[in-house]
C-alpha cells in the first residue's frame, strides 16, 4: 500500500487562502464590531487589533497607507464601521481581516449612502470633466451662507488679493436638509448671470451629519453639468463630499478657495508693480546722472565770462553793421541824386520854364508845321499857364 500524499502546512495555508481571496463575497466586506487589543507599529505604521461583538472576535490589520487617512483616534471599546478584505496570514494559519477603512459606527450609514453615490457617479463618468478655471476672471459667483465665516473669508482674500474683482454673494442655506436646493437655485442664479466667470460654493468646517447634507446626489449632477467652472470649499482640509469630486477644483477651506478663484491676476498685478517700481528707480538713477553732469559741466563753465564774450561779439557784429549800414546808405543817396538830375533835365517843365511854348491842336502835339493850316485852332502850353489862339499865317522854314 503506497503512503499517501501529504502536504506541507505552508501548501495547506496557502490553498486556504487562495480560497478566501477568490469569494467575491469576501473582498469587500463591511464590519461592524468593537475594538480591542489595538496597537500601532511605532516603526512599520501598521495597526494591529481585533473587531468583535458579544458573540465573537476576528483579528485585523490596517496597513501604514490606509490608517494615515484615519480621521479619528482609534481606540479599545470604541464602536466602528470597517470595510476591507477576508484572506489567511500564512505564517500563522489564522484567517484575518485586512481593514481598507474605518469610521467611527455613529457615521455608518451616511456612509455608505456617501460611497453608494460615489460609487454611482463615478462610473458615469461625472468625476472626470474637469472645466478650466479663467486666469483673470472679472466677476466670481459666491454660494454661502451671508451670516458665516466662509463669507468673510472669501470677501476679504479676494480684496486683498484682487479688489478689481467683482464679487457677487448668493445667500444660501448651507445648514441643514434644504441646503442642496438653496445651493441649487443659487447655481441657477449665476447661470442666468452672463458676467459670471465661476463660483464658489462655501461652507466652513462641521459636523459629519452637517456635512453630508452635500452628497445629495442631483445637487452632484446639477454641479457636473454645469456649464461654468465650480469651486468646492465644504468644511474642512480631511472633509470630503461628493460636492468635492464633481466640482472643477476643491478647495481645502474658503479662504483658498478665494485665491485660486481670483488665478493669475496677483501675481500680474505684483509683476507691473514691480517693473513700475524698477522703471521708477532707473528714471531716478538717470535724473541723477545728468544732475551730476550739469554740475560737472557747471563747474568747468564760468557763465559771467561766457556772457562777456558773446556780448563783446554781439558789439563787434552790431560796429559792422552799421559800418555797412552807412556805406550803402550813402552809395544809394549818391546814385539817386543822379538820376533825379537825369529825371529834371528830361521833365518837360523844366524845358517850358526856360521860354519855350507846347503848341497842341484837339490834344494831339504839333511837331511840324506840316500838321497846321490857317485857320486852325491851337493850345499853347506855357511853363505857367494855357492859352489859344487861331493861326493866320503859315510859313514853311527849309532846314
């Protein structure tokens, strides 16, 4: 009879936990137990304990990575809601539970409500269009409450930061189970709002339940379509809702909401300051510059003795002038006293004044006695005076 195959316990523990790692029904589970014998790793970061009821216990791990993202305190006693994963640790036999998450058990059923949409909307895809935030927006939409902190947040960075920009507050209802249809008609005011660039939906830190009032699901679908950019700022930093995912940024609180709204316009703001303050300092420089210059100019110039020279020119210039002045004056006095004897000799007058008569006959001068007859009637024009007279003789002279 030949001996029977055996196998080895690390091929036992291993087949065991092929087992548990291939049931579907084991690889997300939701717990709900106490818990005790809790321990962290101070080196390694894991945490080591057991969840059990009046009934039972099971040991559980939660590794560095996931127990990072705890927001709470675990403790012996407490009462949680974990989700995680059924396998074998191989080295011992024991079949454990490997903890993805933990929540204290007062939260559970927010919870899974939160991860049921999560879940929902994620696989349609809502959680991946994410619109482009403008890098100069001129007008912001704001969805808050008037009489929180969240306001006075975003209002103050926003003048701080940019005080040309145009801030525009819809007061919302963000407490309680009418916060997503306050929320709502707000978004629909700024729609309707052409100057709108974005908005911002604000709301300071609080509770779990006060916060899950925004997982409302057809808030989450308003949110993913809307056609302008949307900022998230609900609660605090470690507070996440389905508000967070579908918006096109989420901001950690209101006030960082505000800066990242206002984009790049500080910093092009800070930049013309600065070469406004550098254009400033260079004009200052060159001022000085050439003060300095006209000083050393200045000093090597004696302006008193610059004046004597040029007034000392302006003489010699003024002697030459009329030098010149009076030598022409005189040539001109000389040539016209020339011509005017030229003109007396020539004038008419100065030939009658001298005995002689300008015989005319019906206006036209009689140079020859050819032109008369006896009996014509003739003017005669004498240096002093005009008479007639009619001819009665005519004698033609042979020269």
């Amino acid at each position: 009879m030949n001996p029977p195959v055996a196998l080895s316990v690390a091929q036992l523990n291993l087949y065991v936990k092929s087992i548990l790692e291939s049931d579907r029904n084991l690889k997300s589970v939701w717990l709900r137990g106490e818990l005790s014998n809790f321990v962290r790793n101070a080196k390694s970061g894991h945490c080591y304990f057991s969840i059990k009821d009046r009934d039972a216990s099971v040991k559980a791990v939660m590794f560095k990575w996931q127990a990072s993202q705890l927001t709470f305190a675990p403790k012996d006693g407490m009462q949680v809601l974990l989700r995680g994963r059924v396998s074998l640790y191989e080295r011992d036999g024991q079949y454990q539970f490997y903890v993805e998450e933990m929540l204290p058990d007062g939260l559970g059923g927010l919870y899974l409500e939160f991860l049921q949409i999560k879940a929902r909307l994620e696989e349609e895809g809502l959680f991946d269009n994410k619109k482009p935030l403008p890098a100069y927006p001129r007008s912001i939409g704001v969805c808050t409450s008037v009489s929180g902190a969240a306001v006075r947040d975003v209002l103050s960075v926003c003048a701080r930061l940019a005080p040309w920009v145009n801030i525009c507050v819809y007061p919302c209802q963000m407490q309680g189970a009418e916060s997503p249809r306050s929320v709502a008609e707000g978004l629909r005011y700024f729609q309707a709002r052409p100057a709108t660039d974005l908005v911002i939906i604000a709301r300071g830190g609080g509770s779990y339940e006060d916060l899950a009032v925004f997982n409302d699901e057809a808030l989450a679908r308003l949110v993913a379509e809307y056609p302008l950019p949307v900022i998230s700022a609900i609660g605090h930093e470690t507070d996440f809702t389905i508000l967070d995912f579908v918006s096109d940024f989420r901001a950690a609180t209101p006030s960082v909401a505000a800066e990242v709204a206002v984009g790049q316009a500080p910093a092009l703001s800070e930049r013309l300051s600065r070469a406004r303050r550098n254009l400033t300092s260079l004009a200052s420089g060159r001022l000085r510059l050439e003060e300095q210059t006209l000083r050393n100019l200045s000093s090597r110039i004696d302006p008193s003795r610059a004046l004597q020279n040029y007034s000392q020119s302006l003489d010699y210039l003024d002697f030459r002038l009329r030098s010149a002045g009076q030598g022409q004056s005189q040539r001109f006095s000389s040539r016209f006293s020339s011509l005017t004897a030229r003109l007396s000799a020539l004038n008419p007058l100065s030939v009658l004044s001298r005995g002689y008569a300008l015989a005319e006959s019906e206006g036209i001068p009689i140079r020859s006695s050819e032109q008369i007859s006896v009996g014509d009637r003739l003017t005669l024009h004498f240096y002093d005076g005009v008479i007639g007279c009619v001819t009665d003789c005519k004698e033609t002279r042979k020269l």
